[in-house]
C-alpha cells in the first residue's frame, strides 16, 4: 500500500467525511484494511497514493490542484517523524503517534489543512 505523509495523520482521525462519496468510501475501505492488518507493510510516496486515487481534487498528471498545500504538510510531518525508510509497518507509525503526537504538534504540521478541525477533535477528545 502507497500512503502520502499526512495520509497516515488523517487516517487516524477518519470519521467518515471527506471530500466526495467516492473518497470517503475509498478512505473507509483503505482504514479499515490497515485496521485488520496493522502490521501490513507501507511504501510512503511524496506523490498520488492509493488514497488519492478517488480525490476529486487529482489532477490527471496525477498531482493534487492543491499540491503546494499537501506537499508542505507532507514535508512537515516527514520532518516531525523521522522515518528512516519509505518502506516500514503500519502499526509502528501509528505506535509513535499515540505515543508523541499531540494536538500541538497537528496545529503545527497541518496549518493549512481545511479539515484540522476534525483532527483536532479526534487529538483533544
């Protein structure tokens, strides 16, 4: 599976909103795989990934309209998490969020996201 950066932040505060029906329902479908398979091998992409695949915003040179957004953040979070590799396991991600991510660190990476509001909820509450 292919994830952008902050792919694996939404992922883990995904309530079902987004961006069309067809996204949701890709996002839902792409959570719930990794729900049942936690230690399911991850390629971490700084392009299109699997989720983007049902974005209406992707563009057909397969980059977002809103690139320059999702790049930054992409870049922020790589810099906030320190992956080694672009290949590792889910679960180990998403261990050192719930072990070091706070709703601090969120405000700062994803500044320009239009759905921080949602995260910050699912990071507070």
């Amino acid at each position: 599976m292919h994830l952008r950066p902050h792919h694996l932040l939404c992922l883990q505060s995904f309530i079902g909103k987004g961006y069309s029906s067809e996204f949701v329902r890709n996002m839902a479908e792409i959570a719930n795989q990794l729900n049942d398979n936690p230690d399911q091998s991850i390629r971490i992409v700084r392009l299109e990934d699997d989720i983007c695949a049902a974005c209406p915003h992707r563009m057909t040179d397969h980059v977002c309209d809103h690139h320059e957004i999702t790049e930054a953040i992409d870049r922020r979070f790589l810099s906030w998490l320190q992956l080694k590799d672009d290949q590792c396991c889910y679960s180990k991600v998403t261990e050192r969020l719930d072990d070091a991510f706070s709703s601090d660190i969120l405000r700062a990476v994803c500044i320009d996201c239009q759905w921080i509001d949602v995260c910050l909820r699912h990071w507070e509450g």
